[in-house]
C-alpha cells in the first residue's frame, strides 16, 4: 500500500511540474504574440491569474482579436459598445468606442448603437417586469415579420 502510495504521489508531482513546464512556454508564447500584435502586453492581463493569461489571450484573438470573423470588426465593436453601455462597464465602453472608431464607425454610428442598447433594455424591462407570456411574445413577433413581408413583397 505504501509502494502504492509513493507512485501515485509521484506521479501526481510528475503531471504538475509538466503542466507548470507547459503553462510556462504557453505564457512566453502568448506574452510574445501580445507584444508583437499590440506593442505592449496590457496591464490589466497581468489582473489575472498567471495561469489563466495565455488562455485569455487566446480567447481574445478568437473573438474580438479575429479579423477574419463572420462580423466585421466596426459591427463586432458597435455590438460591444452596446453591451459595454449596458452591464455599466465604463472601461468597456470607452475601449469600445475607441475600438469601433478606429474600424471606421462615425460619431452618429456610435450613437445609434448606444440608442439601440437603450432600446433593448428598455423593452426587456417592460415585458420581464410585466411578466409578458413569452409565447404570445414570439406570435406577435412572427405575425409582425409575415405583414411586413407581405407588404413588402406587393411593393415590389
């Protein structure tokens, strides 16, 4: 039982020193790539634990940080800003705004953004608060998408 116990304390020990090795090169890696992608690695990655650093640098580049994403970055940002303006986060919102105007979004596409998060949360509070039968909710909504295709289909 003792021989037993010494090789699975050892192995245990093994699996941790090759993990700390892993997390290690994974940390470099991602520390190179920030600096590189975006001249500094940013302060506040270093809020996080060592070990979660490398996986939110690799969430990062996947969402928000992919150019190639299916929304172009100026939508992506003004999506986030509405988000941002919503939790309150005032970091987001500010890091947001710069980053949407940096893909090219104007002043009033901003704004717009801002006014339609307000719209979102103005509506969510109406029918949560009300209690709104969700199913009758979606009814309405199919019935509202069927006129509006019917009328526009005979405008055309």
């Amino acid at each position: 039982m003792k021989t037993q116990s010494l090789f699975v304390s050892s192995m245990i020990a093994l699996m941790l020193a090759t993990t700390t090795v892993l997390a290690d090169e994974a940390l470099d890696a991602a520390t190179a790539e920030m600096q590189g992608a975006l001249g500094i690695v940013p302060p506040f990655i270093a809020l996080l634990p060592e070990g979660a650093r490398s996986g939110a640098w690799e969430f990062w580049k996947g969402s928000s940080g992919d150019p190639r994403g299916e929304i172009p970055p100026k939508y992506r940002e003004l999506i986030a800003l509405g988000v941002a303006a919503q939790i309150p986060c005032s970091y987001c919102a500010y890091a947001h705004t710069a980053f949407a105007k940096a893909n090219g979004a104007t002043d009033a596409e901003v704004r717009e953004a801002i006014g339609y998060a307000a719209e979102v949360r103005l509506w969510s509070t109406v029918l949560n608060g009300s209690q709104y039968d969700l199913g009758k909710w979606k009814a309405e909504i199919d019935g509202i998408l069927k006129h509006v295709s019917e009328q526009a289909k005979k405008s055309d």
